[in-house]
C-alpha cells in the first residue's frame, strides 16, 4: 500500500497583509527583510511571509516601542 506524503502547511501571508498586520510601509518591510532576514518564500512574483514571522516581529517591535517609553518615562517623567 502506498503511504502518502505528509506535509506540515505553514500559514503564510501577503506582504500587504503582513505589512498592515505591523503598521507599516511596503519598501520598510522590503528593508526589512532585506537586512534583518525575516523568512519569506516566493510563489511566482509574490513574497509569503510566514505567520511565525509576522508574529515575532510584532513581538520585538512592541518591545522595542515599550522600550523608547520606558526611556523618556525615566527621562521626563511621568505624563498624565
């Protein structure tokens, strides 16, 4: 009896969707895959960015926007 092949599907994105899912432009997120190697694979023309990707760089950037406010917290101050 034939086996047949079993895959794991990884869910993928546009980078349109990836880049609305992170708030930002189209060449920022071309940039940054470019330079910080975030996966992506291309099916034609088109690149799919994993959602396991989407999801870290959503991660590293809130980190890295609590950082800057924690900063000017202990900078400035507290604003209320």
């Amino acid at each position: 009896m034939a086996r047949a092949a079993c895959r794991r599907i990884e869910r993928t994105a546009s980078s349109w969707s990836a880049l609305t899912n992170l708030g930002m432009s189209r060449p920022t997120l071309m940039r940054m895959i470019e330079r910080r190697g975030i996966a992506f694979r291309m099916v034609g023309k088109h690149h799919r960015i994993p959602a396991a990707s989407i999801q870290k760089m959503r991660e590293f950037l809130d980190e890295d926007h609590m950082a800057v406010v924690a900063e000017l917290a202990n900078r400035y101050g507290n604003v209320d």
